[in-house]
C-alpha cells in the first residue's frame, strides 16, 4: 500500500513540474459556455466555437498563467501575453486574435480596463483611449481602417457622451458638438463636405430643435422638423388607441421622406427657404393627423 501511494506521489510531482507548476488552467481556458458570467473574455471575444457554444481551451505556454505574468494560446491561433490574477487576464498585456486584430493596454478580469489600444489586421489602429470594465469610457478617439479619424473626445460607459468630434471617411469634418447615447444632442455645429457650416445650435436626439440652417451658398434659414424619436412615438400613439392601425407606418415613413426631400431641396439652393412651407404644408398635416399628441409633445409645431 506504501508503494502505491508512494508511486501516486512521484507521478504527481513530475505533472506538476511539467505544467510549470500549474495545478489547473487558467479561467479563460477552460472549455465552458460562451458567456461574461463563465466564459470571461473568451466567450465574448471569438475563441467560441458557434456550433456547440463553448469556448475554446487555451494552453498556457510559458511563464505563470495563474496569477504572474505568462503566455496563453488558443486553438485559432488567438494567444494572450501579459500579466495574470486569478486565473483571468488583469494588469497589462496583449491580446491577438487568429485574423490578426489586436489589443495592447490594460485588463481587469478579463476585460478591457484602463488604457488600451486596439489594432486593426492591417496594423493601423481602431481605437485608442480609455475602457471602464470592458466599456469604451473618458477620452479615446476611433479610427477608421484608412487611418483617418472617426470621432475623437469623449466616452461614458461605451456610448459616445460628452463633446466630441465626428469625421468622414475622407477626413472632413461632419459633426462638433455635445452627445448623449451616441445622438448630436446639446449645442453643436454640423458641416457639409465642402467644409461650409450646415447647421449651428440645438440638438434633441440627433435633430436640431433650435438655431440656424445654411444653404451651401451661405443663406441662413431655419426649418423645424420631427426629432429622431417622432415616427416612433407615433406608431405607439396609433396602436395604443387602435392596434390595427399599424399599417399607417407606411404613409409616415412616406410623409417623412418628402419633409427631408424638402429640406434637402432648401439646402441645395434649389428652392427658397420661404418655399419650403407651402410644399411641405401637406406633409404637415398628414402627420399632424395621424398622430397628434406625438406631432405636439415632440416636434413643438
């Protein structure tokens, strides 16, 4: 019986230093449903294997894996380099993935944390700036893959919020101002693509409410129109006082594009601002009565 445990004894010893002294891999190796709550960042990032929703085990190859500094590789090719806690990634590391993206920067159990630059395959960078638990927060600027910028300046728990920049791919200048959840909403200026103002005040959920209008030429007018939430408030009107009124989606989306043809008409100094409410004067009306209530709360005409 000596000898036996005596045998048990010896093989575990040499397990162990074959591991590295690793008695258990790593949390975000282990082969286990793909989500934040089991999976860590392996369940959210792509080492997931789509037909039976695991995650892929990685293999610790080098260093200390558990809570130090080590290296991990998975099955795709994606490997992890950088510091370790608990068996998760924490501190500062690297993170590849199999199509050549990468993260460089800070990691908190699992997620993205701290500062952090992401890389695009071709090596030009998507994102740079701040992450709070796996969320784009505090100043970062986005990329494009031409290398131009995106958006740069603000972030508040993975929404654009606070004042930034907005930019085309060509590199203009589209939108400067205040945001909230990803919406022009605040005061803030919007330009058309030969750089001349557009449009300068107000913003309510993405659509100015007070302030100037400019044709391309330089004329200042201004048009009110419905707010991004408009059309959505008066589809839940019209279905609270008559569900099978949902079919007049279709005459409010109709009405909605003839009111933008019309400003864009405006803008395009093709027609005269003080034209502009005669040709819309039906459109007007359709959705002034179709949905009342919403047309009044939301759009103040």
């Amino acid at each position: 019986m000596q000898q036996i445990l005596s045998f048990f004894l010896i093989i575990s010893i040499i397990i162990f230093f074959l591991t590295g002294g690793q008695t258990a891999p790593p949390k975000s190796s282990l082969n286990q449903p793909c989500s934040r709550e089991s999976g860590g960042l392996w369940g959210a990032r792509g080492e997931c294997d789509q037909t039976t929703n695991t995650c892929s085990p990685g293999k610790c190859v080098q260093g200390d894996c558990t809570s130090g500094f080590g290296k991990l590789i998975f099955p795709s090719g994606g490997k992890y380099s950088g510091t370790f806690k608990d068996r998760m990634f924490s501190g500062t590391g690297k993170l590849i993935f199999c199509k050549g993206s990468r993260y460089e920067g800070g990691f908190l159990q699992d997620m993205n944390h701290g500062q952090e630059t992401i890389y695009f395959p071709n090596e030009k960078v998507q994102y740079k700036g701040g992450w709070l638990r796996d969320k784009k927060h505090g100043s970062g600027t986005i990329y494009y893959n031409n290398g131009r910028v995106q958006y740069k300046e603000e972030f508040a728990q993975g929404k654009i919020n606070g004042h930034g920049s907005y930019y085309t791919p060509d590199g203009i200048l589209y939108y400067r101002g205040k945001w909230q959840q990803n919406q022009r909403h605040g005061m803030g200026k919007v330009f058309y693509d030969n750089r001349a103002l557009r449009m300068d005040g107000e913003f309510f959920h993405d659509t100015l409410v007070r302030g100037s209008r400019y044709t391309r030429s330089g004329k200042k007018f201004f048009i009110r129109e419905p707010d991004a939430n408009f059309f959505n408030e008066c589809l839940k009107e019209k279905k609270k006082g008559n569900p099978g009124e949902a079919a007049n989606q279709d005459l409010i989306e109709t009405a909605a594009g003839l009111y933008s043809q019309n400003i864009s008409l405006v803008e395009n100094d093709q027609i005269e601002a003080a034209d502009f409410k005669r040709l819309s004067e039906p459109t007007i009306k359709t959705l002034r009565d179709i949905c009342p209530a919403a047309f009044h709360k939301l759009s103040g005409f």
